[in-house]
C-alpha cells in the first residue's frame, strides 16, 4: 500500500516538472520550426516532380517562397 502512495507521489512530481517547462518559442525560434516545415514541403514536392505531380510541385515552390518572404519581412 505505502509502494503506490510513493508511485502515485512520483508520478505527480514528473508531471509537476513536466508543466514547469517554458513551452514558449522567441522569435529566432518560430523561424526555425517554420523553415524546417517548409524544408519538409519543398523536400515532398521534389519528390512528387520526379512522379510527374506538377501541380502539387508548383504549390510547394509557391508556399516556400511565401514563407521565405514572410520571415524577410519580419526579420527587417
């Protein structure tokens, strides 16, 4: 009985240090998860030209440079 107070008393303490964590991004970090969600796109429309998917190629390389320009914009 006393082993699942101690189990049930971790269990609340690794969640309690679970939500201390800051989940917040700055800036400089918006940015990266951005790019690596677009690096992941464009990779995927690459690889759909080499299976003639051309307009799927198309949006990719259309949402890209809008990301590119998004982030531009906001740097300056």
């Amino acid at each position: 009985m006393a082993a699942k107070r101690k189990a049930k008393k971790q269990e609340k303490h690794i969640f309690d240090r679970i939500v201390q964590h800051d989940t917040t991004l700055d800036r400089h970090g918006e940015d990266k998860v951005l790019l690596f969600a677009t690096g992941m796109l464009f990779g995927i429309g690459i690889s759909l030209y080499f299976m003639r998917v051309l307009w799927f190629t198309g949006l990719t390389l259309l949402i890209f440079a809008l990301v590119l320009l998004y982030i531009e914009s906001r740097n300056a």
